[in-house]
C-alpha cells in the first residue's frame, strides 16, 4: 500500500514566471481534481499575466478540459505564439481553441411581440386540449357501445379491480373525513340554535347538509386525490413504457380494457361512497347533538325523515354518479397526455387532480342551481 | 506488478438467504480495462455498484484508490466520487434536463466555473464523445440509443475522472453503433489515460477493448487474465461462454 501512496501523490499545478525575460512556467497535474482546491489564487495568477510573453509547458505532468480551459481564458483564446508544450498538451489546446464558441443554452427574453405569441399558443393549446377531451369522450361512448353488442368482452375484472381499489378501500378515509365535518358542522350550529332556542332543528340542518351536499361533494374530492391521481400516475407510467402500444399491438384497445372500466367504476362507486360519507356525517353530528344540546339518538334519527325527503337522496345519487364520471375521464385524460419525462408525470398528476377538483365544486354550483326545487318539503 | 486502483478483497453479498459472491476477490490495476463477465443474476452489476458504493456488501474489504468509499463522509467522500464516472445501463440522464444540462449539472455542482465556463466544457464535452453541439438543446426522451449512451458517458466523463465504470455500455445498440462506442472508449482511454472496468455480454467488445477479463461464476471469480488465458481455463461456463459455436466465431475473428 505504501508503494501506490507514493505512485498516485499528485503534482500541485503551478504558474512561475520565468526568471528571464518576460514569460511563464507551468508544472504539475493542471487537471480538475488538483485546480480545484486552488483555483481562485491561481485564476488570480493567470490574471496577471499576457499572452504576448513566452510560456513554458514542459513541466505540466496532466492538462485535461478544466485546465486547459482556464489557460485558454487567460491567453485570450487563442495559443500564444511563444508556446513550448508537449505534444499530447499541444493538441489538447489547439483542439479546444478551435472548438465552436458553444450554442447559446437558454432562450430569447421574452418581448411583447413573444407575449402575444405566448398568449396564442396558450390558446392553441387550451382549445386542442378541450378537442383531445372531447375525442376521449366520443372515443369512450364508442367503446361502449361496442360492449354493450358482445357483453362477454366486458372488462369486468378491471371493473372490479376498480371498485376494490376506488371505493372499498377509500371508506375508511372517507368515513373518517365525513364524521369529522358532521361534528364540526353540528357543533358550530349547535352553538346558534342554542341562541333561539330551536335545539330540534339540527336535524334539518345536519341531515340536509350533509345529504344534499356535503356527502357527495367530499366523497368526490377525495376519491380525485386518492384515486384519480393514481390512475393518472398509472396510466402516464403505462404509456412511458409502451404498454398501451403493447395492449395496441396485441389487438386490445387501452380505452376499452384501461380506460372504459376505470370510469365505469368510478360513476358506479361514487353513489355509495358518497352515501357513506353522509351517513358518516350523520352519525358525526348526532353525537355532538347528544352531547351538546341532549337530543337522544332516538330523537334525533325519528327526525330524520321528517328533515331529508326522497328527492335529497335521488339528487345526491345522481351527483355523485356525474361527478365519479367526471373524476374518472379528467384523470385518463391527464395520463394519457403525460410525455416521456420525470417532471411531466408529476406535473400532469397535478394537473389531473386539481382540475377535477374544480371541476367537481363547479359541476356541484350547477346542479345546486339547476335542481333548486327539488327535494323539498313544502 | 501495476498499482491497484480498486481493490476487492473477501466479499460476501447475499440477497436474502441466496449468497451472490462469497469471498470474492479482485484488483483492477492502474490504466487497464478490465471486464466483468458472467451468467444472468451472477451479481456483475451488484459487484459494480459495491466498488462504487452504492451498495455495501455483507463482508469484506473495498478500496478504491486506496480507500474505502463507505468509510468516508462529507467532503473526502466527495472528493472521492469525483474521481470516477459512472455510466449505467440504461444511462440514467435527468429525463426533465436538456442533454446540455445533464452534462452541466456535476459542472455547476462543484461551484467552481461560471455559466461561460460551464457552456464551453460541456461543448468540448459534446465533442469528445461525437456529438455535434446542437445535441445541447435535446430532452432525453428524444435521443436514440446509442445517442443516450453518448450523453451519459459524457456526464460521467464531465469532472475529468480517473476511473470510468461502464454497466453494459453497447447493450441495446446495433453492431456498428456498438463498434463505434467500443473505439470512442478506445480513443477516450488513449486520450485521458482512464482505468476502465465494464459489464457487458458482448464477446466484441471484450474482445476489442478489453486488456483484462474477470469470469464471475460459483460465486467467486472463477478466472481471471488476457481473453487468451481465460479461454485456455477449463471451467465449464467459460467453455460454454467463450468457445461455444457462437463464442468461438467471435474469439478467434
């Protein structure tokens, strides 16, 4: 071991003017490893000198790139006519001197003239986009009908697939969010009524609250963060590495077998999660009713009836069908736009998720007004 | 007897209860390319990553350069890595990072060159491994193959190494692709004076470049030497390996 210290102790890079006359020696390893601990005392020293003089390369034991980089950047680019060097250093400067300037790495600074640009490539983008989503659309409704004439090509493992994944396993959390919102909700209303003195209305209002609206609403976004983002991610990954051409070449059509039983599922699940969600919420703010104001249970559930009617329900059912629809086509949508790179995937998963979100919330503002007069007593 | 630049001595790696090397050792001398070979799952590139320190084995020495990359922390660790570049089979580029990018990013890392500087290193870099300077401006994702293979070696090649590890550098790459990594690699290792150990399955190029080969079977380095020593070794995987009807073609062309 001794023997390979003393084989691999490197030369210190070293810049010497010459004692006679004006000029320069340089000695040692010039190579990345050994410059880099002193590089800013000899950039300065290179500073000082000029290409005009002579220069004295005898002594360098290595040149590579960093080197012979920060030599050509003192003589100005270009060798001074006075060089002596070895011929190996020679060539390796000569070939970096003559190397092109390199391309310019970054972009234009953008001007108003590229604002304009920008905003109609923005534009182009965003209508393509919603022509993309509309072929996905028409592509899906082909897809089902073709099911619907040979049944038996049905994927239904993948539906069942789903709806384990989607729903089943997203009742825990859902339950869990939904009795806490009850809770919150039956607390702070709890408080009011208490005011006036209408105790039994927390029925109504917990009930129709969390039926009507919150049930479904909650149930879709987070089966959008949990579910939707996955299948994204799922599909994105899929389609990285060629195994929707696979499915393609082998005469499956992605939509079909990916695609078609992932929205399928999800419009099928979301009714019941959202269902569950309210019950949840129900449960949540009948506890607090019984601690906070002292209505029993058994008050509280006889109210019930009396404070949703039907049509709350039918209309809560056939929101969240809409919205698992939805959840479902924006987060294939999204995965099937992913490109080839890391920053894409996670960039579209985002994307996916945010918009179905939004959409969510703004298709539940619609049927809020759309469906004003229905499920109301009176 | 040359200096040893890597050093492997008694080791153990098991995955679970299957024991991949078992007192294995090995030595790569100073300027020498040296190969990997060995049948599937034999642990080629888990022997690599070990050198390198990706991976610790179970039991035993590692030395590179003298010392053990594991032991070291912060600024020596580093100083070490910076020693050695590393090309991964399936080159392993910054997939969200322009070519020119990923060639800049250990550049920028070591905080020791301005922009300009960067710039022009990574076009001598771009040059260096056959790349016109354009190729700057490419993602990953729209390079070919061998072009992949280009742009890795040229990372691995951006903090002037004195080592390069080279998993499997022509597989995926057409005949004449993979003739023509073989000579830059050549020209690379006459040109910068680099100690090169490779995996790879490909009689060619253990044949064109290789000084030295390392047959990696029954757990152990089962021999060792110039492509005509190994041959002579009467193992039956090498004799499968390097002198079945396929081998043989390649051995003696």
């Amino acid at each position: 071991m001794a023997a390979i210290g003393a084989a691999t102790a490197r030369r210190e890079p070293q810049l010497r003017p010459l004692a006679a006359g004006a000029g320069w020696q340089l000695a040692g390893d010039w190579t990345l490893a050994q410059l880099a601990p002193r590089l800013r005392e000899l950039r300065r020293k290179l500073a000082a000198t000029s290409a005009a003089g002579s220069w004295e390369l005898d002594g360098l034991t290595a040149l590579d790139s960093a080197g012979a980089l920060l030599l050509l950047e003192a003589w100005g680019g270009t060798l001074p006519a006075a060089l002596r060097a070895p011929e190996r250093q020679r060539l390796l400067l000569e070939e970096f001197a003559a190397s092109a300037p390199p391309p310019k790495l970054r972009r234009a600074r953008p001007s108003p003239a590229g604002l304009v640009a920008a905003l109609g490539d923005r534009v182009l983008t965003a209508s393509g986009q919603l022509g993309a989503a509309l072929a996905l659309l028409g592509q899906l409704l082909l897809e089902l009908v073709a099911v619907a004439a040979v049944p038996q090509r049905f994927p239904a493992r993948e539906l069942s697939a789903t709806l384990y994944k989607a729903g089943l396993l997203a009742l825990p959390i859902t339950g869990l969010v939904g009795l806490l919102i009850g809770v919150v909700l039956s607390y702070l209303s709890a408080l009011q009524l208490k005011l006036f003195g209408a105790e039994t209305f927390i029925v109504d209002l917990v009930g129709l609250a969390t039926a009507r609206e919150l049930g479904p609403l909650l149930a879709a976004i987070l089966v959008a963060g949990r579910s939707g983002s996955a299948m994204t991610a799922e599909l994105g990954v899929m389609r990285l590495t060629e195994e929707l051409d696979a499915l393609r070449v082998m005469g499956v059509s992605p939509f079909r077998r990916l695609i078609l039983p992932k929205v399928l599922a999800l419009g099928l699940l979301m009714p019941l999660v959202a269902f569950w969600t309210s019950l949840c919420g129900i449960v949540g703010g009948m506890l607090v009713a019984d601690l906070e104001l002292g209505l029993t249970f058994g008050q509280f559930l006889s109210g019930l009836p009396g404070a949703i009617p039907l049509g709350t329900y039918w209309l809560s059912l056939w929101k969240s069908l809409a919205f698992g629809l939805v959840v479902g086509v924006v987060a294939c949508f999204y995965g099937l736009r992913v490109q080839p790179n890391t920053a894409s995937l996670g960039a579209e998963t985002t994307r996916s998720v945010v918009a179905s979100i939004t959409m969510v919330i703004a298709m539940d503002a619609l049927f809020a007004v759309a469906f004003r007069d229905v499920g109301w007593y009176g | 007897m040359a200096e040893a630049v890597i050093e492997l001595r008694g080791i153990v790696t098991r995955f679970g209860k299957r024991v991949i090397h078992d007192r294995l050792d090995l030595a790569v001398h100073r300027g020498e390319v040296l190969a990997l070979v060995g049948g599937s799952g034999c642990g080629k590139t888990t022997l690599l990553r070990e050198m390198i320190g990706l991976q610790r084995p179970a039991a035993g020495v590692v030395r590179v350069f003298g010392q053990d990359p594991d032991r070291l922390r912060g600024a020596e660790r580093a100083a070490l890595r910076r020693r050695w570049g590393v090309l991964f089979q399936h080159g392993a580029l910054f997939s969200a990072l322009p070519v020119a990018d990923n060639i800049a990013f250990p550049l920028r890392e070591t905080r020791l060159f301005a922009a300009a500087e960067v710039a022009r290193l990574v076009a001598r870099k771009l040059a260096q491994v056959g790349l016109p300077p354009d190729t700057g401006d490419l993602l990953p994702a729209a390079l070919s193959g061998g072009m992949i293979k280009r742009v890795a070696l040229a990372r691995a090649l951006a903090l002037e190494p004195e080592l390069l590890l080279l998993d499997e550098p022509t597989a995926g790459l057409d005949p004449l692709a993979s003739e023509q990594f073989v000579s830059l690699i050549q020209a690379l290792r006459a040109a910068l004076g680099l100690t090169v150990v490779l995996v790879t399955h490909d009689l060619d190029t253990i044949r064109d470049l290789c000084d030295r080969v390392a047959v990696l079977a029954d757990r152990g380095v089962a021999a060792l030497g110039t492509l005509a020593q190994i041959t002579a070794v009467r193992h039956p995987f090498i004799q499968e390996y390097f002198l079945g009807t396929r081998g043989a073609r390649r051995v003696a062309g």
